[in-house]
C-alpha cells in the first residue's frame, strides 16, 4: 500500500498516519519529496486489509491511496501458476485441449432439445449446454421450463452421452438444479448476485462463471473469489461480450479478456460468441478471433429450426454456419499446440 | 411494427411476410419504394407481441424489424398521465414534495445506527436509511449484520419516529426484510435478479428500485415492470450513478435519466448522489443537480464518524457538508414548485 | 512517482532501479515488505519528467509505476487557487456571475441570425452563438457558410451589442475567425487536434473549449494546456454530454465534471445542455442541473423556427421553453450566490 | 423512411404530414393501426435526403422518425459487393492476402528507424510504418521530429524496399506528407477532423483511416466517405480498440468490426493490435484473434530496444515476441484462405 501525502501535509500530518499503520501492525517507510510526501507501507495480507478498510483518505493530509497486492487470492495466479483443468463429467476444460460445448439456448421440448444435441455433436461439442431458467429483460418473454426442462435436459444427455450445463438464477433453485446438471452456469446478470455466488461455490458441482455485462476484470475475479472460498475451485470463466457504445450489435466481444484471464488468474476461461453478437453471421468469425486469442473452449447456441426458437432464434447455429463452425474445431486447435476434445 | 424488406426482395418473400403478420391476426400494409418495399403492421397488443417473438429476420427478404409500442405495460406513462405518489409509512415520495431518505450506509451498531438517524433528522430527512444486507465486491469486505441489523434499524426508526429502507439481496430474505422494514430497496448489482423482482413485487411494501450500473432506461422500466406485475405499483426508481470511461469518479451521476423517467413513467424518481459519486466533496453538488433536473428526492449516506465507517466512509456526509444539504432541502424545493417533507 | 516491483524481485533488480532513478538526477526511497519492495522516487518536476518518458515496467523486477503529480500545470488549481474570470468582450465569466451565451446552431441568413440574437436576448444571454464553420458526421449534410458566416455574425453582433462565440475547426482558419469573432470555440470533435489548439492558443483571443466526446478530465485538462502553453490562459471549458452506452438520448450530460473542473483547474467551466440532450424537452431540466451542480454559464441554442432549420432544430429552445430558461436564469444565480450578467 | 405518429394524431395531423412529403417529391403510404399509424415514405435518394435534412419530429403528431437506407453511399457493400483490393505503392492490401504493416511508433533517428524496418522484414512486414508528426496527449511528451522525420522514413523504405506509411495530423501538412509516404495515416483522434479528411482524399495517395477510440461503425464509414467523395476510394480501415469501462487495459480491440466492415462496406480492414493493447505481452494474442476473425492485414509496432524508445516503448515487439508473430503470419494467412504477402 502507497499512501500519498497532499503538498501541504505537515509533520503532524505524517505522524498521525505513521500511527495509524504501525497501531495496525505495519511498517511506514517514509519518503519526502521537493513537494509531496509518499509513505510506503508493508506488512501481512491481515495487516494491509484491515488498513485497506480504515478509510485513510479521511486523515487530513492525505491526497490518495493504492492498493498494490490483488484483491482476489484462491483464484489468483500468484500462488497457482499453471492453469488449472476443470473436469465437467468426464470431459476437461483447461490448457492442453479446446472444449466445444453447444446446444439449444432455452430446453422447449424433448424432440427439440435432442436435435439440438444431435446438431451439437456435428459440430464436435462435448458438452451439451441448455436453458430451463431464462433470465428474460421482459417479464412477458418466455421464461423458460424451469424443473421439467432440467429434466428434460438431463435425459438428453444421457442418451446422447454428454454431460450437461444449464443456468440458475436463483440461490433457492441451485440444489435442484445440481441434482440434473454436471456443471451450474451463473449468467451475466447474476454475476454479482453473491447469496447466488456463494450457494454455487458449496454445492460440489464445477460453474461456469459468465463475465456481467460490464464488469471489470478484478470485479469478475472476485465473484470467482466468491465461490472459490465456498471451497469450489472449479470454476471456468466465460467472456460473452459487453456493453459498449456501439448501438448496432448486441455487445462487444472483448478478445482481450482472453489473455488477462490467463494472466492474473489460474482458471480457464471459454468465449460465447453467440450472446455477444446476436446475429448468426457473426458468431463464426468470433468464435475464430476467442480461440485465436487463446481460450480454452466455446459455448454456442444452436437450433434446427431458429426461426421457431422461443429464444435467442436469430444468433442459432445451423445449416451451413454449423458446417463452418465444425471445421473450426477441426482445424484451430492444433495450430494453437491443443488438441480437440474429442467424444 | 415495421418490417423492411431487403434491396432485392421480390413479390414471394413480400407474400410470405404479410401471411405471416395475417396468420399471427395483424394487418400489413406494403410502401413499395424505389430500392426498398417496407410493410406496416398493426393489431392489437396480443398481435404484435406474438410477432414479435417470432423472429421474422429469419425470412428472407427482410432487413430489419422496428418496434414501435413501448415494451413495459403497467409502469409506463400512456395508461397513467401524472405521476404517482408512493406513500412510504406516512412519508409521500411524488410530484409535490422534495423527500430525503438519509442514514447510514450500514448498519454497525445501535449507537451509530441512531447517531446516524439524528444527523439525518437535522439535514430535513424524512425516511431512515441502512444496509444490514450488504452487497460487497469482496468477500473479504464487511457484509452486513443481517438480521440483527434489521431489528436495530427498525428499533431506531420506530426510536426518532421515521419509516425506514433498506436493501433485499436475494429472494429467500424478501419476508424477513419486509417484516422489519417500510420499503424495500434492491440495489444496483440486482436489477435483473428477477427472481428478486418478483418476490419483492409479491410482498405488499413499497419498493425503491435503484437503476443497475449499466442498464438502460428500458431495461430499468422492463425490472420495475416485473415488480408490478405482481400488482404492487408502489415504485420508487432511483437513479445512483452509471458506469463510464471516466477513471477518476466512482460513476457517473445521470441526471438525465430523471426527465427521462418523468416523461415514459408515471413513477416517482429519486436521486442518490453519494454512491454515484463515492466522494464527499461532490455529494451536494451532485445533490443540487438532482433536484434542479426535477427528482422527487433524494438518498444519501450520513456518519458521525466517517473514518471508522465499516462501509463507504468516504462518501458519507457529515458537519459541514450536512449542513449545506439541510440548506439545498429548505431553499431547492420551492424555487422547483414544490413543498419539503415535514416530520 | 511510486515504483512497485514484483513479488520476486532480488536486490539486482532493485540496484537497477535506483540506479536510473539516479541518474536522471532524483532520490530513492525503498520500503521492502513481506511479498513486495515499493521504491518512493522524489525530485523536481523535470526529473519527474525525464523518468515519466522511460518506460519503467521495461526494467526486470517493475511490477508497476504510479505517477503522482498531475500532468498539467498552467490549468492545474495548485497554483492558481481561486477560479479565473475570462472576459469575452466586455461581459465575464467566473465565479460570481451566470453567464448564458445563446444564439442559433448554425448561421443560415442574417434575418434568421438577427432573430436568434434577440431571442437570446430575451432569454437572459449575453454572449451570441452562431456555427459558420459546421463539423458535421455526413459530407452530405450543411456544413455552414464559412466566411460570409463570419460576417454575419459579427454584424448581428453589432447590431445587438452582444460579443460573439464561433467554432474554428481547422488550424488554417484560426486567424480569419479571430478577426470576425470575441471567443474561439473548439468543438467536441477537434478536442484533440493538437495544431488547432496551439494555433488557437496563439492568435490571442479567448477560447472556448469543448469536452471530447469520451475525453477523461485528465485528457481535457491536457488539451487545455496545449493552449495555456502559447501563453494564452483565457480558456474557458465547456461540458457538452459524453457518450455512454444509452441508446436513447443523444448524449449523457456529465454535471459531475462542473464540481470536478472547479477543484482540478482554475478554469471556469459552462454546461451546453442543448448538445448533450439533442431534444428540446430536456434542455431547460439539465441547464438547471448545470447550474446547480456549480456551473459559471450556460450555451444553448435557439432558433425562431426551429423546424426550417439546417442543423439541430429538435434541440434548439424557442417560445415556452424559453420562457422556461429564462426564469431560470432569474432565479438561480441568486440561490447560488451569484448574479446573473446585465446588458 | 417510416414515419410513426404519436396515438393521439388526428387526420390533420396525417394530412400534413403527407403535404411534407409530396412537396419533396416522395410518395407517402399509409398504415392505421389500433393505436397509432405509420407513414412509409418512398422515393430516390435525393427526395429522402431532402426529408431527412427537415426535422419531421417538429411536427405536432410525430413520434418518431426511421431512416431506412444507409448514409454513406460510396464506400457502401451495396454497389460494390467485392472487397476491393487497394495498392499501397506494389503490395496489395485485400481479401486475397494478409497484409503485415511494422515499424517503430515513433522515426526517432535514421539507424533506429533502420533497425525497426529490418525488425518488421523479419516479421513479414512488406510495408514499412514510422511516425513524424505524432499527435501526444500531453504537450509535454515527444511531438515527432516532422518533415526530418519524413525524410528518415523515406529513405529508410528505399533501402529496405518497402512503401511507406506514416500519419498526417494537419490538413496543411498533407502535401509534403504525400511527398514522402505512399500511404497517409489518419489517426484516432482525428477521425473526424473533417478538413483533414477532405485535404487526404484529394492528393491522391492511399488513406489508412484509423477508427476514433469511441466513433461508432457508421461514424467510421462516414469518415471514410469524406475522402471517397474528394475522388479517393483507396482507403484501408483500421481497428486498433475502442474505449470501455475496463481500466486495466488501455483500449478494447474490438474484433467484431471486422466482420461488420466486410458486411457492411467494400473497403480493406486491417487490426492494430499494438495500440489498442498498450502491452507488448498481449500483442500477438490480439494479432492471431485480429486475423482470424478475417482481417485482411496487421499493423504493429516494433523497436530494438523498446526501453529507449520515445513513445510507445511497452507496446514494441522485439525478440522472442516478433518471432511469435512471424510465426503467425506464416501460419494463419493459408488457415483463412490466403496468402501471405511476399516481399
């Protein structure tokens, strides 16, 4: 932590806050300058957080004050520098493979659902994605099948062999849906729903942990934070696109979170080109740009029928943008030294 | 609704288009232009919103499709021309009165609970404010004393005689909350928890629905349309600063959003500037602007002793900078048409 | 300057530092700490300087460089500690007065322009507006009369005995509109364009300058040294709305940037709630806001007959809402402290 | 162009508007619906022009007003469906080739800018990229060494045998500009300096307009339009990030704009993933992630000693980073369908 002093801060000034870092079991280190002073400060993780919570910039005398260690700790790369793997049923997520998981956006009914899984294995997915509750911005959109539609997508990957990943969106729901699914997805609405975090982080089943729609790096890693201290370390980021200026796509994929992923934290990280885009003709060239920039997997949407979705119809892979998707997969993952997950 | 057609559209894609509008029980009226054919649709509510589920982007031929009705039903000013007043206990948030809802950001312990609600009653305040479930970034920071929280907030309330608010995380606390507290807040992080919304909606007590950080107007109407659906129209929204690119403000105050409000609801707006700004020194100027753009009131965070506050002290006002609030609340009102709050 | 290494820096890595920080003639402080070692760097502003243009992070063991000082210095308020009153003409603007400046967006006639000088008038201005140079985002659209503009505005001018404001947008035109024109605005677009700021900076005249359209406050200060740096300090800043990620109103009226400029800089700073809105309905509640957040002024638009004219005629204030603004501009000097300038 | 009224319009209201429209010389249809009507107006583009320039909304019983074609009209997809191919002096920039544009940021000395061109030999850059008027937020920071600075670059490219790119800030500039480089840069800041554009478009070399750090893709494509009108349609684009909230990173590469210039426009785009990154380690993931999503080229930076350099330093590849490059550049052209460009 880095305290800066204003231009006129006196000697009481610097001593007060000398005080108040050693009371809290620190050391100050004081350099003066021609106009400003700067007063280093060192000590333990418990020292500097509870440093961090006085509010110092209340001192008189003091103009601003860093932070300089991450906020986050069990999700931090300090401390684990390899990226981790984390197994979704049998299948893994992390550095050595590029994982593909597709399906329907919202589960309707058992026949569309199994097509949609069918579609999914075309395209050389290995995990089946599906929505039994939609987080919809209108209250007279489809919300979807809640209970039966994880029942439903449960029975759909079992005869298709793949394990499974649906939203929650309420802490209430989170056992009932870890009953039916192989990994829990938290949405990008949800990320900073904490009872929602933390009811995820205990229930024994990996997440998948989408970035809200405008939520800084160190705001997502910390939500990860959130269900990390649950004691659940398997947590797969995801980059769906955010909110920006530009009013004629849906959100801005940002490819950059990629890298920053891989460099501050341990988890892997995946990309949805279809949430971000929310146009079908842009979701290949995306998801080309997400693995290029180096992510572990992708999540898609895709539908026999779009023009019938009850949901998110017009980002829906099928026909000949499927076919291209497909070979995506078989062709980015060796010239990026992964292999593709194979079924 | 208005449906483009694309250049080279011919007669087929232009009669498959109206049979879907005439299946769905619209009407379609064709502009056949130079280089484009556009199609007019109109029905009854029923009708365009079957329409638009569907996604007619999907036909080939059309280019775009336009919506024209607002989305939200019950919140939005067509059916209700004048602004509704929201009773919170016997204290009125509306068009007439200016309303300050003042306390504590969190709740710590009674003392400084009840010092809190005094420097609230000397600024003009007329509603009790504090956290006792606190939404933090960190799961390292402090995250509210919960229930016990509650009984003290209610206890001081009852104590210097002001109804009181204060925040709901997560749906399974909606009744608990509700039985110690005359209004409901849900905070900016849980705008689209609707599952929150609902409950909330369900509860019978007033709501105070604060805008989330990057949402839209539309987006923030379409959540309090979710409270009302569940028939409580007693909607208080406030606006509390959105997300931008400037770095060296917590969040921008967007005083345009309280015309905006004005204009596409009959809700009451309220204004908070002090977790906008997250700084002392700019809470009364970003005051004063929120009741010049015609807020019907406003929120801030008072302590006796900022620099021990477990929560936001840096923003809290108090002193000096109280009593120039107490001064906007007895001078702004009237230049502005309106009456103060008396206790 | 603070200098933060990396958790495993050895005593090499922190020899290099100090060794620069040496030689470019500072002191160094170093603070070790359990994980890190902070190296506090004092000295004059041009060793500050000469260090700032090295890239520090290139070193082995640099984890992070925090600058202290701010970057400008002829704006800045630590050495000018009361606000500046700049006179355009002989009407002021500063600190004890309100300030409205007026008059249509765009010159198109002299009868049209004459007409909006007396609206002006009546609405309470006292410095006319007119564009004669247009930026516009379309080669297709009006783009002004230029020169013959010129004239008439500064006839008008004249005539009504008002001081005129006009945009320059090209470095080559500086001295023509110098000669026709009391004050140089620089519009949102040319924030920085870095040869139009100096040539405007030279050619002796006061400069009005607009906020960039997503320029941070640092990045506004800085243009507004360029022009300082000629030895011209009679500039005066202009919040005009920023781009966010609201689709439905032209732009987000920043108010937090009024208190912001007035303790960053000693600049006076004005609010153009006429740009920042782009609709008529808005402009009257945010020039309020304007005020009330602290603002030493006003520009709007006005036009006799705002539906015959050749650029933003929806925003420009005419008939009740020129009324409007002119109670506006009878009432709230007073209220805050000011008074509002006489003809 | 659709026209919507307001629920309340009456039949004078409709009558006018259609007066409007017929004195422009369009054709209005008419579409009456439950609650509100809608007026499709047809006709060329000289009578829609013509209407747009009007503003329809002053009209009583108007609520909103659709513009339906696009407003850039030479650099459009509609006319020109192929992406066209553009020469900077022998290399060929389009949808055949990927095309890598290096060099150093800034032309400091003639060995350095020497050293940086066999650096971008070595890459697979086959133009040659150099700074001599650079555009620095600060007026404190190193402003290029001008038409010295040309002179460098020019000879420099001679020896090497590469074209040259480098940026013009100043409409007065262009001549001497074009003199020296076979391709002229306009950058971030100046997208919309209008006069600067239409100097550029009228000298006859080819233009890399660089997209504004918050202009939206139809800003972008108008800016372009402003030079295709002066007669010069050999105009490449360049994403190089845009600004977010994100404050850890400088900028957002925003990969989907090159899809949507494709779709969109017939122009080439290239991505700089050097400046919107600000970080030599995110670099090359940025540069795969820009390619894959089908950009037609690359332009980076790179220096010898990037510790020395006089701008820009963290973001200059050298080392083992160029050599990753390399490696892209050899591998990911035929992966997309194309080929590398060959010296």
């Amino acid at each position: 932590m880095v305290i800066v002093l204003s231009p006129g801060a006196d000697q009481d000034a610097i001593d007060e806050i000398v005080q108040v870092v050693e009371d809290a079991g620190g050391e100050a280190f004081i350099s003066k300058g021609v106009s400003r002073t700067i007063i280093g400060v060192v000590g333990n993780a418990g020292v500097l957080e509870a440093l961090e919570a006085k509010d110092l910039t209340q001192h008189s005398g003091v103009h601003e004050v860093f932070r300089i260690t991450t906020p986050y700790k069990l999700v931090s790369k300090e401390n684990h520098s390899h990226t981790s793997t984390v197994m979704v049923g049998d299948v893994p997520i992390g550095p050595s493979t590029v994982t593909l998981i597709a399906g329907p956006c919202a589960v309707e009914t058992p026949e569309q659902t199994l097509e949609g899984a069918r579609l999914a294995v075309t395209a050389g997915g290995t995990i089946l994605r599906g929505g039994a509750f939609k987080p919809r911005t209108s209250p007279y959109a489809f919300q979807g099948l809640g209970v039966e539609g994880l029942r439903i997508l449960q029975e759909v990957g079992r005869e298709v062999g793949m394990p499974v990943v649906t939203e929650v969106v309420d802490a209430a729901d989170v056992d009932v849906v870890a009953q039916h699914a192989d990994m829990l997805q938290i949405g990008t609405r949800n990320m900073q729903n904490f009872a929602l975090l933390q009811a995820a982080g205990s229930v024994g089943k990996p997440v998948l942990l989408k970035r809200g729609l405008t939520s800084t790096y160190d705001e997502w890693f910390m939500a990860a934070e959130y269900i990390a201290q649950r004691g659940n370390l398997n947590i797969v980021l995801c980059e769906r696109g955010i909110r920006t200026f530009e009013p004629s796509v849906r959100n801005t994929l940002d490819v950059t979170a990629v890298p920053v992923v891989h460099d501050m934290t341990h988890l892997p990280v995946i990309v949805d080109p279809s949430h971000a885009a929310g146009r079908r003709d842009l979701v290949v060239p995306l998801a080309r740009a997400g693995l290029a920039a180096g992510a572990d997997g992708l999540i898609v949407d895709v539908h026999a029928r779009p023009e019938e979705a009850l949901c998110d119809g017009p980002q829906a892979l099928f026909g000949d943008s499927l076919t291209e998707l497909s070979k995506v997969m078989a062709t980015f993952p060796a010239l990026l030294g992964r292999s593709q997950n194979q079924r």
